[in-house]
C-alpha cells in the first residue's frame, strides 16, 4: 500500500509522432506549464486525474493508452 | 529554468543576506549582554527584517501569477517544500532552545537578546528552508532524464 506509484507514459510518441505538437503547444492546451510536461515525459512528475484527462483529450487518446501502471 | 524557480533562487538569496548580516550583528562583542541598552543595533535589526519583507514582496510581484505562469506541479513542489520547511525549522529551534538552555543553565536565567534572536532566526530559518527546499525539488525534477 506504501509502495511509491510508478507510472510509465507514451506521452512523447503521441505528442511528437501522432500529433507532432511542441511541449509548449500540448501544454498551452493543456492548461500547464512547458516544464510540466517536460516533467512527465522524463517521467519525473505524475500528473493528477485532471491534467491526464486534459493531456489525453488533446492528443486524441484515452487516459489508458497515455498512462500505465509500471509492473 | 521555469520562472518559479528563479523566484526561489533570488528569495533564498535575499534571506541568506538577511540571515548573514543578523549573525555578524549578534556574533558582535557586547550585542547579546547589551541588547535593551543598544538601540542602534535593535533599530538595525528591525531594518533588516524591513528589507527582508520589502524584497518579499517585490519578488511576489515580479513573479506573479499573470506574469510567470504556474500549475499544479508548481503547487505539488511548494507543498513539498513546505512540509519540508516545517520539519527544518522544528529541529533547528529545538537545537537552539536546548543549546542556550545548556548554556545558561547554571545562571538561572537567560539574557533577552537570545529569545529575540530566536524569535528573528525563526523567520529566516523558515524563509531559507523553503525556497532551498523548492530549488531542490526543481532542480532534482530538471536534472533526472
């Protein structure tokens, strides 16, 4: 129950690959900072509930597909 | 370097000068066994902490909300840093106290320049311990990866 979360993320492939958008074009979207986002790509900072929906609507994907439980 | 921390770098800047300068006036001879009767030094130190609070405030303003944008890794940092903040300046006050406790145990009493040095290293130590404390935090999130 104490163990630390780690969460994996495809947030780069989809930003760059799916929908080539710059970190500062997703986050201006999504409602937060460049570093922000340069955060969760390094995987440094998970984001809350809000901020993965928001993330995921501007890509055009699930939460599902953008964040996963590391096994 | 996001503008939060920036904002933090110059606020542990401008509270190091503060505490730097509260130390060389208490470190000074006389200070601790004269404080009523030094009012040179009392109206010093209450101008230091009115440079100390001015910076503050001109800092909040520079680094306003309209002007560097923040969100909620911004808020997670500065909780962070808080809680963090809280436990040093527990342990440093609970050092201090203790110390001039040892120190003045055998006289029975202890001269009033200690608890306004207390009272005023308070303040700084809490400033430091939170802007130090949120460029770690920031530094330790832009270095990994």
């Amino acid at each position: 129950m104490d163990e630390k979360l780690v969460i994996k993320n495809k947030l780069k492939y989809f930003r760059r690959v799916c929908s080539d958008l710059t970190q500062e074009e997703l986050a201006s979207a999504a409602g937060c900072t460049r570093q922000t986002i340069a955060a969760l790509e390094k995987g440094t900072y998970n984001p809350s509930l809000g901020l993965a929906l928001r993330i995921a609507r501007v890509l055009g994907v699930s939460v599902d597909e953008l964040f996963s439980l590391a096994e | 370097m996001s503008g939060k921390m920036k904002q933090n770098i110059f606020h542990f800047i401008l509270w190091f000068i503060v505490a730097v300068v509260l130390v060389i006036v208490f470190s000074t001879e006389g200070t601790i066994a004269q404080w009523g009767d030094n009012r040179t030094k009392t109206v010093l130190v209450a101008s230091l902490f009115l440079f100390g609070f001015s910076g503050d405030a001109i800092l909040r303003i520079i680094f306003s909300k309209k002007r560097v944008p923040t969100d909620e890794r911004d808020k997670y940092i500065q909780n962070k840093a808080l809680a963090v903040g809280y436990v040093i300046t527990l342990i440093y006050i609970f050092i201090l106290a203790i110390s001039i406790y040892t120190k003045y145990e055998n006289n029975g009493m202890v001269p009033v320049a200690w608890i306004w040095f207390i009272a005023y290293s308070l303040v700084i130590i809490a400033n430091l311990s939170v802007s130090a404390a949120s460029v770690y935090q920031y530094w330790k999130s832009d270095l990994n990866g």
